[in-house]
C-alpha cells in the first residue's frame, strides 16, 4: 500500500474523528449545561445548530466546486482556522445574538472541513475503485468513533471546567490537530476542471434528474432522521432518569455501531443492488429510532441505539456510492456537493423541529416517531433515485 495513500487516508480520518467530535456531536451534551446558565429553550438552542446546518448547507455547492478546481488543501486548513474561531466564539456567548452569530461561523467551517470535503479530497486523489472503497472505508470507520469518543469527552469537560471550558479546550484541540495536518497532507491534490455536461451519467445509468433528485431527497431526509436523534439523544435519556454520564455512554454506542456498519456495507456492497440496499440503510433505523421513542429499559435503549447506527454508518458510505454508481467520477465533487447541500439541509432542520417540538409536548417520544416516518420516506426516495439504473 503506497506511502501517499496511508498518510493521506490516516491524516483525514484523525482530523475527521477530531473535527466530527468537537463541530457536531459536543453540541447535544451541552444543551442542558447551556439552558440550565442561559435560561433558553431547546428550541433556541437547536435554532442555533440548525442555523450552523443551513449556512453549511448553503455554501457546500460553492466549496464542493472550488474543490474541484483549486484542491483541498486551502479549504481545509482554513476551516480547521474557522471552526476553531467559531468554538471559541461560541464560548464566550451571553446574548442569543452572540450565540446565533457564532452558530454562523461555526456552519461555514463544517462545510470546509467535514465529510463533503475529505470524501472529495479522497476521490481527487485516489479515482474510483476498490482502492477509494478501502480508503472511504477506513476514513469513516475512524470518524464513526467520534461520538463513542467526544460524547464522553465532552461530558467530562463540561462537569469539570463547565460548558464554557469544555468549548475552549475543543477549540484548542480542532486548532492543533486538524491545521497541521490539512496543511501537510493536502500538498499536490490538485483539481480537475471538467464541463457543466459532465453531470450527466453514461448509458445504462438512471436518468440525471431521477437520480439527483432522488438521492438528494433520500438522503437529507435520512440524515434528518439521523440529525434529530443524534442531537437530543443523550437529552432525551436524561428525561427518561438515565444519569448524564451513563446517557453519554449510551450516546457513544452509537459511534461503535456506526463503525460496525461501514465496514458491513463495504464488505458486502456489490452483493446487493442499489435498490435492493434501501432495505437495511432506511427501514432498519426507521425501527431503531421508533423503539427508542417508546423503550424503557436500559437494554431496550441500547438494541435501538444500534438498530439506528448500524444502518446510519452505512448510509454515509451509501451517499458516496449512489454517486459513483449513478453519475461519472469527473462530476463527483459537484453532485457531492449538490447531496451535500440536501442532507445538510435535512440535519439543519431537524435540531429545530425536535426541540420545538419537545417545548410543545414536554416530550421527545413524538418527534422521534416523525423521525422514524422521515427516514422511510427517505429510503423510498433513494429507491426511487436508482430506478432505469443498472445497479437498480
């Protein structure tokens, strides 16, 4: 296996567990320390991450574009810069404003440093085949501990320096790890310029429209399921009696499953087609998170938590293959980016919906049954996107 191929894999995959950790999964572990100082609602507060989402969403066409022609060095080792501003900021608010304006910058560096950026880093510089497979493979296997990990961490921090603490030490560790590294091991990847045409898929593929359409709303609403649950998971535990460092533990099972599931959907991905793959990567979590809208017992919460993992690991390598399979690699970047606007899109809205929701009713367990509904329509959407596919 050449040099370049493990440094630039094992590079990515530190600075995704690293950024994963301390931009998405710490924000639901501070949300009660948060509403408990700050006075606010859930409902701010998800308003905050569903803001960060949006602007991330927003700008993920441009950056995926600029990927795609310049590289992804310069974006990344300057979101490694941004996100570190953005926690920074976001631990010295006081006003909702202040918070609203850090969640801004905080959404601006999760598009320059997160999934969309990497996997586009991964195919400029490794193309398409079992190679890439293994390299995606292990980048998210790695990056799928970021809850087990952080979840925990954060918890940690929180207790012992408060949530204000806890974020300036996250910030510090985004800002020494991930900068270094971005900057070293993203030298030479170059972009490739290819025409508005290319986004058309060859003969044999589902048609353009069909495809972009359909993955891209298959896949936000699943990672709007999937955004709404990892959000408030260790809140809704919390509301059901479970200790806060036993509900952190419990939310970091969920980083192992996801684990789990990469590496089942890699080992058997072509056993199944397209189509056939709804199956286990929509309706499985919709009945993980469907459990956990009514579980009581301690194992009942950890068989759901792992239903819904196993299926949401799969489903990031998922959106990579629906994009290799139904469009050509020289578009990748650019459609990736145009998914990644869509789930961005989903996981923005879904941290609002839930904690308005639970204002509303005093409870997580109906937001999580629409939760569960979502994913399914979504895995009806991503079956609809491969129809007149050959891997349909």
């Amino acid at each position: 296996m050449p040099t370049r191929w493990t440094t630039l894999v094992g590079a990515l995959a530190l600075t995704e567990i690293v950024s994963w950790g301390v931009l998405y999964y710490a924000f639901g572990v501070l949300v009660p320390a948060m509403q408990a100082e700050l006075g606010w609602s859930q409902a701010l507060l998800g308003g905050g991450f569903s803001l960060a989402l949006v602007v991330a969403a927003l700008v993920s066409i441009p950056i995926g574009r600029h990927i795609e022609r310049r590289g992804p060095r310069g974006v990344m080792s300057a979101g490694s810069l941004v996100a570190s501003a953005a926690l920074f900021a976001w631990s010295t608010v006081a006003h909702p404003l202040a918070f609203l304006a850090s969640a801004v910058v905080l959404g601006l560096a999760m598009a320059m440093v997160l999934y969309e950026a990497a996997f586009a880093a991964v195919i400029l510089g490794l193309g398409r085949g079992r190679r890439t497979d293994a390299a995606l493979l292990v980048l998210t296997v790695v990056a799928g501990l970021a809850s087990t990990v952080f979840l925990p961490l954060t918890q940690f921090l929180a207790e012992h320096e408060g949530w204000r603490g806890a974020l300036w030490r996250l910030a510090l560790l985004e800002l020494v790890v991930t900068l270094p590294l971005h900057a070293w091991v993203l030298r030479g990847l170059h972009g490739a310029r290819t025409d508005a045409a290319a986004i058309e898929p060859p003969a044999g593929r589902a048609p353009a429209r069909r495809a972009l359409l359909g993955s891209t709303a298959g896949f936000a609403l699943a990672f709007f399921a999937a955004s709404g649950v990892v959000t408030y998971l260790v809140p809704s535990l919390q509301e059901r009696g479970f200790a806060p460092e036993h509900a952190a533990l419990a939310g970091g099972l969920f980083g192992i499953g996801q684990v789990v599931g990469r590496v089942l959907f890699t080992l058997a991905r072509d056993r199944l087609t397209l189509g056939a793959w709804c199956l286990p990567l929509f309706v499985l979590p919709a009945l993980g998170i469907g459990g956990l809208a009514g579980a009581t017992s301690e194992l009942g919460v950890l068989a759901c938590i792992l239903a819904f993992a196993f299926a949401s690991g799969g489903q990031t390598l998922a959106r990579s293959t629906w994009i290799l399979e139904l469009f050509p690699l020289p578009a990748f970047a650019r459609v990736n980016g145009i998914l990644g606007l869509g789930t961005l899109l989903g996981r923005a809205v879904a941290p609002l919906a839930v904690g308005a929701v639970h204002d509303l009713s005093g409870s997580h367990r109906p937001a999580f049954l629409g939760l569960a509904s979502a994913c399914l329509a979504g895995g009806a959407c991503a079956w609809w996107a491969t129809r007149g596919s050959a891997r349909s």
